[in-house]
C-alpha cells in the first residue's frame, strides 16, 4: 500500500547529512524571503502576469539569465568544493569528502555548468537578440518557446531536488558512462535524477531550437536574405540546427538508459548481450556537438562586437558564415575522439583525429577575420572588447591543446588526464563564458536602457584573467604529471599537492570575480541615471538592427518592420534620413500559462519516474495531454494592438526618453562607482533601515 | 560613449604586467613540482618515448603559428586603437578575393602538414601492434577487478595484484578485460598511453620499457567509490632479476583458486599487493565467457 502510493520514498529519503540539510535550507529559505518580499510588496500578480506567463522572448531571455546566473553560483559552489577536497587530500588525509560525495559534486558541477548555466546563458541571448537583429516582432511559436524555457525550470528544479529527498545525485561523471550507470553498478536514486534532469531539460532545449530554426528562416525583416543577416543570428541558427540534430538523440539514449535501470533491459549493460560501448557512441553523438552549440553563438557574438567596435564591416562576412557553417557541419563526424582509447583500430582513430583537425580550419579562419576586421579600424576598448581580447588568449590555449588531443597517439597519453580537463575548462570558459560576459556588456543597455558600470567590469575581468591562469595552467602541468580526472585522493610522493593548492586559490580569485560582476550590476542599478544611455538605443554605435529599437525595446520590438538592404543593416539605415513615422496595427501573441502548467506536471512526472510512484506518473502524463488539447482547441491566443494604441504608446515613450545633457557628454568611466562606493552606499542603506527602523513599516 | 582614459594604465604597461605575471607562474610552478615525475616528459618506453616526440613535434608547430598570430592579433588592437589618431581608418572593409582565400588556405596547409603526419603516427604506434625486437615478447593478462588490478603471467604461471614487473627492453603485450567492473582504463604514462579494459572483450596493448625503474599505474576512467585508489606500481628490472622474481613468487605459499578470485571479485578499496604462485589455467577466458555466449565475433579488435 505505502509502495503504491509514495514509491520507493521512505523516511531516510529526507535530508539528514550536512550538506543536504544545508542545501534544503538554503532552498527553503530562498522560498520564504523571495515569498515574504512578494507579498509585502504585494508582486504576486505583478510577477505571474508580466513574467511568469510571458511569452515575449525578451522577457524570457531574461528570465534564463537570471536562472543561469543563480545555477553558475551554484556550479561554481561545486568547483570550490572540488578543488578544496584536491588541495587537501594528499597522503594521510583523506580531505573532508568521501569519494561518493566527491563524486556526486563534479557530476553536478558538469551538468549544471553544461545544462544550466551555458545553455541558458545562450538561450537567453538568443531569445532576447535575435528576434530583434532580424526584424521580428514575436516568434514562429512563443507557446513553444515559453514550453522549452519551463522545462528547462523543470532540469534546474531536477537537478536539485536531490537535496530535498533522496540525498543522492549521479556519482558517475557528467556523461553517467555505461556500464557505471546502470543498476549494477550505481543502485541508487542519483542516476535518475540525472536522467529525468537532462531529459526534461534536453526536450525543452530541442523545443527551443525548433521555434528558433522556424523564426529565423520564416520571419525575418522583408529583404533580409541568409546572407545578410547579422552573424550573431548566423551563429545561432547554426547552433539551433545541430541541437535540433542532436538533442533527440540524447532524448533516445536517456530513455535506454532509464529502461535499463528501470526495466531491467539490456542495452548497455555487461551481460545480457548490452554493449557499453554503444552508450560511449551514443552519448557522444550528442555530447561532441553540444559544445559547438555553445560555441557558436559565441562566435557570433565576437565576430559582432570586434565589428562595431573597430568601426568597421566585418573582414569578410562570407567567410565568417562559412566558417560556422562549417564548424556545425564537422562537429557532427568528430565524437570518436572521446574516447580513441576505447580500442578501435588504427584507421578510425586516424579517420576522427584528421575531421577533429579540419575543424580547426573553420575556427582559425574566424580568428584571422577577426584580425583583418580590426586592421586599420577605429577600435574603443570598452569591456565588451577586453572580454575579446580576453577569450582570444584562453581559447588559444585551449586550441592548441584540442589539437593535441585530437592526435590519437597523444591521446592516449593525455585521455582523462588533468590535461584534458583544462583543455575543455580553456575553451568553454574561454569561448562561452567570456563570450557571454562579452555580449552582457555589450547589449546590457539595450536590456536596461543603462550601460554596466565599467570600473567594476575592468575589475572582474583581471580577476577572471588572473584567476584562469592561476586555476588551469597548473592543471595543464598536472597532466603532464600523469595526474587524471576526478581523483579524490592522490599519494604525497606525486607532489602534486601544491599545485592543487595553487589551483585552489586561483578559484578563489576567479570566485572574487564573480562577486565583482554582481557588484558591477549592483553597483549599475544604483548608478543608473548617470550611466542612462541617452542615444536613443543606440550606445555604442551599433550596426545591426537591435540598436534601432529604443533601451529596452517595446514589447512589439518596432513599431514599422524595416526594409533591409545589408548585412549592416542600421548601419546603412542610419547614413539614410528616416521615413516619416507612420503607425500600424500589430498582431501579438497572448500571454499564456500553458508553458507553466505542462512543464509543473512533467516534473512531477519525472520526479515520480526516479521514485516509481505509478499513480503520480499517470496522472501527470494525462494532465499533459488534456493541457495540450484545451490549448489546441483554444482560438484566443492572440490579439491586435490598434494602430492608434501604438502611436499613443510611442508619443508616451518618446515624451519619456532620456535626453542628452551636457552632463551626460563628459560620461565617462572614471565617474563609475568604485567599490569602496558601492560599500559605502550600501552601508548607509542598511543603517539608514535601522535607524529609521524601516522594517516596521513593511 | 566617449570614455576618458586619463587614470588608466596604457597598453604597453598591461601587456608587461601580464607577461612578467605569467612568467612569475611558470617559475612558481616549476619551483613547486621540482624533482618530481613530470612523467610525460619523462619517457621511460619506446612508446612512451615516440609519443613524448610526436607531441613535442605537434606543439611545436602549433605554437610556431599560434603565437605569431595571437600578438599579431593583440598588436592590430593596439596599433588601430581609438586614441591613435595616425593611424588609418577605413571603415569599409574591401578585400580582394586572395585575401579571403588565403584566410582558408593558410590553416588548411597548416593542418595538412598535422594530418599527414598523425596518420602514419597513429598507425605506427597503435596499441595493438606489436613491436619489433629481437627479444621474445612476453604475455601478461590483465583483469580488472572493483577497485583492484589482477595480473596473470600465463607464460610463468603466477598472478599479482596492484603490481606487475616487467623485464626491460623486452616486448609486452597486455591483454585486458573485466570482471563485474565498469570501463577502466590502463594507464602507465612513463611508459606509454592508456586503454581501456572492459567485460566481454579483450583490448591489447603493447608496450616496451628501456629503463629499469618503478613507474605508478592508474585509471583515469572513473569506475566507481574505490576509482581514486585502484593504483597500481609497475616494475621494470633487469631480464635476470625478472627471472629470480617470477622464481620467489612462485615459492609462495597462497596462490589463486576460485575461492581466492572469488574475494578478490568483492568490491574493496585501497588494496595492498598480493602475489600469486599460480592461477588455473582457464581463469582468464572464463572471465571473459562468463559475458559471452561464444568466443567467436566478440571482443578482438585486430
């Protein structure tokens, strides 16, 4: 009876160690303020209608980069625990973690940097940019996108409910490799969290580059063909085809696995005829271009700062287009590389390290255009420009030491070896990280109406720089030392002790990092009338179209679709003089909570399937579907905004705008707030809520 | 928006601090691990060695072109900056089709010049090919075990765990598999690049010592609890001190039945040496059929 109703939960499912006890806490007291300041300040409504069931891309572009941020503190937690755990247990002692736990924190650590942190940092500059840089007022499917962004709520949810019951996550790596995962070797409940994290998140992310494919082939700007459009769209359409490629493939090898624990199927497992090897392929398949999903966008990125900011075109847009291009392209027939000391013969080997190198020749012919984009520009080096050069420096790096690996007979000397963790840490730091610190600064006024404040961004970005070196480097001469991955304990006679120290305190500088970017924010908000951007939407003379919208875009994004003539496209607009206004009636999509609803019962599914309470999966799969059909026979999911309304709603913005003072024209970044400011103003808010005892008010 | 850059630092000052920083790091770094076994660059096995050289031969060129390009990259942003007026701006970027085709051309050469010689070199030194000596090689089976490594000597009939010795400048062949153990792999870097060792199949890996010494093993393929632990120490001594230490063990008193294999198949973590003075002949491919219906089609990769 117990077993029907709540599955395999017991009592010992519920926290009892320190550092699930410590997670639950600081989950539930999150709830507790995030719902006291709600209800004091009476948001409820305010947050379920404007945010929670938006479905304009903006919104939830935004919304993935405070999920993003929230889950790289969370990560970046995790790596902390990682290299203390490293830095203290040589010889003797056996540091404060048991090798279960260690197990389960780098696991985490992967898969929330990977899942929950890049992706939804990429996500969420592709929701808010994109549709803006092709001319679009909403999506091909917002219902779709709005489904894709709860879901991945849904992974992030998964991914910590561990915590909560069952104390337990996947101690198996970030790829869970067969047959370590199945139910021989790991019985308990983490594998499955790990399984239904991935796959709600993973269906929501294939949903999400569905909508986006459709978007930006069906609905951009009348004369924007492929070829002109920005590169940063470029990137992402790129990116959004390979994760439409590959995601149902991990979709597919997640289901195996789960029947394998669940159904006591024999697909990767030792006996029975399984073959863990074909999980290796499988996961692989889907794991080598998921990186380049990542990446790509990046490029974009880049390749549009480095323009706007040399005031110059891009060297050669061709180029640039066909290098990402081509860089999806080969990301496909590159997985074997993962994993050439499987025992595969010397021509496949061969085979994969030779596609693995021809993939270099794309990414090197985007770093030449970069070169020959700067050379004889104009070029600012504001922070969106320092975290290029910043990314150039890493990512050479971990170029060099991907090509390395990607020879097979290197390889083998270098396969899960310490080496191999910096080379990736170089890239996805390097190219993704920095590549959306970069786009933060970048298209942060367009988000806010406000520039970041500089000072702090320069600040952070040398603590960042600092930092990698201090982290990664000695991880590059660990691996020389023969020191590999994930090792909770190493002998004192490797004298690798100091280096794991070094590495240590280089995490701690990067942490310092992080914290300055929140204080740069902080500090931005505080600071926001002085750093208001008075162009019109346009701060760093841009060339794409975005930088046509007012900061932040109305929710209609333009009132008039614009007509394109080049792949700069504002650029070339701003040389014209501007048609007369004229003003039409604009068809939006309604908010919905469909999104929400479905992506609630999912999870509750899901949490069922790791626990095996039937009941509780029926009911929430039916729940789906019946969601599913009252929305699709639903007719009123869209609406009409008068042409009258927009012209009120323009006069109005336009009445509001802020305009150019002769104090805003001396703005420059010596005025931003420093940190012993930004200290002080907080202090003085603090003491000014205790003296004036303000609480009792709320 | 215009930023005054009165307080800043200038470039060149930047680009010293970052150098002088790096360089300080790498003096640090080689103080701190001084005299320990920086095994890559401490080849001790003709494979080991060859590996050493292509990789030392791949950087070399990789970083002949990578940093040329990276302070060219670095040097246009400096020279075309913003406060430096003399400099030409064009804002349109025209450029003739060479250039862009010279853009693909350049790293297309660079990589073909990689990739022809990486597929000789991964041919040459896979890890199923033998490798030519005049001596004749010698077989050790290798199975692991949770968390623990079990070498068979089929040849000299006894069986160690956690540590196998091997006579110098003699051909070894290593054949591996599992038992009851996820994918681990086999790694001895001072003599030559890893495989991984997996049930039902058997992975070959041939490696030759030319130093006498004690080299540690490992796995880097995690395979559970006890991953961290499951070390091994590989001995190369002279082809005569082999001899006189295969003759020592197999005076020893316990050797491995089925009851011993069978303790030895219960996972346990951190374990000591143990030395063998003999195994029944059919342990290993028993392992190997236990996940097998047959022999035949499974598990040989030549």
């Amino acid at each position: 009876m117990k077993e029907l109703l709540v599955g395999k939960l017991t009592w010992d499912s519920l926290p009892h160690e320190w550092t699930t006890i410590g997670g639950t806490f600081t989950i539930i007291l999150t709830g507790i303020i995030l719902s006291v300041v709600l209800t004091r300040t009476k948001r409820w409504k305010w947050l379920w209608k404007e945010w929670l069931t938006s479905v304009d891309p903006k919104k939830i572009g935004i919304m993935y980069f405070i999920a993003g941020g929230v889950m790289l503190l969370r990560g970046g937690l995790d790596a902390l625990m990682i290299w203390l755990q490293q830095a203290l247990s040589s010889g003797d002692s056996q540091g404060y973690l048991s090798a279960q736990h260690f197990q389960e924190i780098f696991t985490a650590h992967g898969n929330i940097m990977v899942f929950f942190v890049a992706m939804a940092f990429i996500f969420g500059l592709i929701n808010y940019i994109v549709p803006l840089q092709i001319g679009a007022r909403d999506l091909a499917s917002p219902l779709m996108n709005t489904l894709g962004f709860w879901l991945f709520i849904g992974g992030i949810i998964m991914v910590n409910m561990f915590f909560v019951f069952g104390g337990e996550y996947a101690a198996t790596g970030w790829l869970a490799v067969a047959p370590l995962s199945g139910k021989e070797f790991s019985p308990g409940v983490g594998v499955d969290y790990w399984i239904w994290s991935l796959m709600i998140s993973g269906v929501g992310t294939t949903l999400g580059a569905i909508n986006f494919i459709m978007t930006i082939l069906k609905m951009r700007a009348p004369g924007m063909t492929l070829f002109k459009m920005p590169l940063f769209t470029w990137g992402s359409l790129c990116s959004m085809m390979m994760a439409v490629t590959v995601f149902p493939l991990l979709t597919a090898t997640l289901f195996l696995v789960y029947f394998d624990r669940a159904l006591g199927t024999h697909f990767f497992t030792t006996i029975g005829g399984g073959d863990p090897m074909m999980y290796t392929n499988l996961i692989w398949m889907w794991g080598h271009p998921e990186v380049y999903v990542l990446i790509l966008p990046a490029f974009g990125v880049f390749s549009e700062v480095v323009s706007t900011f040399s005031r110059k075109s891009i060297a050669s847009y061709k180029s640039a287009v066909f290098g990402m291009i081509g860089v999806s392209a080969f990301a496909l027939s590159v997985w074997l590389h993962h994993f050439f000391t499987m025992g595969a013969g010397a021509d496949v080997n061969a085979f994969f390290g030779v596609m693995t190198m021809v993939i270099a020749i794309p990414t090197s012919v985007l770093v030449f255009n970069w070169i020959a984009t700067m050379y004889k520009g104009r070029i600012r080096f504001e922070t969106p420009m320092l975290w290029f050069l910043g990314f150039v420096a890493v990512f050479a790096i971990g170029g060099i030491s991907g090509v390395m690996l990607a020879v097979p007979p290197i390889n083998f000397q270098m396969h899960n070896s310490l080496f191999l963790v910096a080379h990736f840490h170089s890239t996805v730091i390097g190219g993704v990280l920095f590549g959306v610190f970069c786009a933060l600064s970048y298209w942060f006024p367009k988000f806010t109406g406000f520039r970041l404040n500089e000072r702090l961004g320069r600040y952070a970005f040398w603590c960042w720089i600092v930092g990698f070196c201090m982290s990664f480097i000695p991880m590059y001469v660990l691996g020389f030392m023969g020191a590999s991955r994930r090792l909770n304990h190493y002998d004192s006679s490797t004298g690798w002790q100091p280096l794991f120290i070094l590495m240590l305190i280089g995490g701690i500088v990067i942490a310092v990092g992080v914290a300055l970017q929140l204080a740069q924010i902080l500090a931005s908000f505080i600071q926001k009338k002085r750093l208001l951007d008075t162009t019109g939407g346009d701060p760093w003379d841009g060339r794409s179209l975005e930088w046509s919208t007012p900061s932040p875009p109305p929710f209609y994004n333009f009132v008039t679709i614009p007509k394109i003539t080049s792949s700069d496209a504002y650029w070339e607009m701003k040389k014209q003089i501007l048609p007369k206004r004229s003003y039409e009636d604009i068809h939006m999509p309604k908010s919905t909570g469909v999104g929400i609803y479905i992506s609630i019962f999912a999870t509750l599914a899901s949490f069922a399937f790791v626990w095996d309470i039937i009941w509780l999966i029926v009911v929430s799969l039916i729940a789906i579907i019946v969601i599913f059909v009252i929305r699709g026979f639903s007719e009123d999911s869209e609406y009409i905004i008068p042409a009258h309304e927009v012209q009120r709603l323009e006069e109005a913005r336009i009445a509001k705008a802020p305009i150019a003072t002769n104090a805003h024209e001396n703005n420059s970044s010596e005025e931003d707030m420093g940190l012993r400011e930004l200290i002080m103003v907080v202090y003085r808010f603090v003491m000014d809520i205790i003296k004036n005892k303000r609480w009792k008010k709320w | 928006m215009a930023v005054n850059r009165k307080n800043r630092l200038k470039p060149g000052w930047i680009g010293l601090l970052v150098l002088t920083g790096l360089v300080d790091l790498g003096l640090l770094i080689a103080y701190l691990i001084q005299g320990k076994n920086i095994a890559l660059f401490n080849p001790k096995g003709v494979i080991a060695h060859e590996q050493f050289s292509l990789m030392m031969f791949v950087s070399a060129v990789l970083f002949a072109v990578a940093i040329p390009v990276i302070f060219i990259l670095f040097f246009t942003a400096w020279k075309y900056r913003e406060s430096n007026t003399k400099a030409k701006h064009v804002p349109d970027s025209r450029h003739s089709k060479l250039f862009v085709l010279s853009l693909w051309l350049f790293p297309t050469a660079i990589m073909l010049v990689l990739a022809s010689v990486m597929w000789p070199a991964t041919h040459r030194l896979a890890p199923q090919k033998s490798i030519d000596s005049s001596v004749k090689p010698i077989t050790i089976q290798v199975i692991t075990l949770r968390w623990k490594w079990l070498f068979l000597y089929p040849e000299q009939g006894i069986a160690t765990v956690n540590f196998v010795q091997i006579p110098v400048n003699t051909p070894v062949k290593f054949e591996m598999t599992a038992d009851e153990t996820p994918m681990s792999s086999f790694w001895i870097p001072n003599l030559g690049g890893q495989l991984y060792a997996m049930t039902s199949h058997v992975n070959r890996l041939n490696l030759m010592a030319d130093t006498t010494g004690d080299y540690p093993g490992s796995t880097p393929e995690i395979n559970g609890a006890g991953f961290a632990g499951m070390k091994f120490t590989a001995r190369v001594s002279s082809d005569k001190d082999f001899k006189q230490w295969v003759q020592t063990v197999g005076q020893s008193e316990s050797n491995l039945d089925t009851a011993t294999y069978g303790e030895l198949l219960l996972p346990s973590q951190n374990n000591k040496v143990a030395l063998y003075s003999a195994f029944d002949d059919s342990l290993y491919d028993n392992v190997i059929m236990k996940y097998n219906g047959s022999m035949e089609g499974h598990g040989h990769h030549e």
